[in-house]
C-alpha cells in the first residue's frame, strides 16, 4: 500500500505493476474499508476470492460474493467488509 493511502486494511499485496496495470490484492478484517473516492483516467475491477463484500458505485449498491464487478473512471467507489463474515 502507498504511503499516501488514506485509510488502513489488514493486508496489501502487490501482483503486477506496470506503466499501464496495477494489480493488488487486498485483504480486510472486519471494519476496514477503502473509502469512497475514483479515479480520473483508470477503472476499478474488485474480484472477491472468498467471504462476502460490499462494493457501492454512484448511488447503486451491489453484494458481491465469489463475483466480480467493474467500475469506470470517473465514478465514486466504496469497498469494504460485510461484518457477518
């Protein structure tokens, strides 16, 4: 995680940097969360590898178990940890 992230989660892995993808896996315990913000000139695509997520964009909400879901530039973003894990 950058030194500049503005929130904390339990863990942060690198998988791919490059000049055009960044690629991480991010781990959260219970009550962390990636707070809402976007990307100008990038999307988002949170894959969800096992437990249960929330991920909300704009004003839609969306559950994601095991599933993937993308999100453009330019939009507001929110991830973070259902708590009945």
């Amino acid at each position: 995680m950058a030194a500049a992230d503005p929130y904390k989660v339990k863990h942060v892995e690198l998988v791919l940097k490059s000049s055009d993808v960044l690629a991480r896996i991010f781990t959260l315990a219970p009550g962390d969360t990636i707070p809402w913000h976007y990307h100008q000139h990038c999307a988002d695509h949170f894959f969800v590898l096992e437990g249960r997520r929330q991920a909300r964009s704009g004003l839609r909400s969306a559950l994601v178990a095991a599933m993937e879901l993308g999100v453009g530039s330019g939009t507001c973003r929110l991830f973070d940890r259902i708590a009945a894990d």
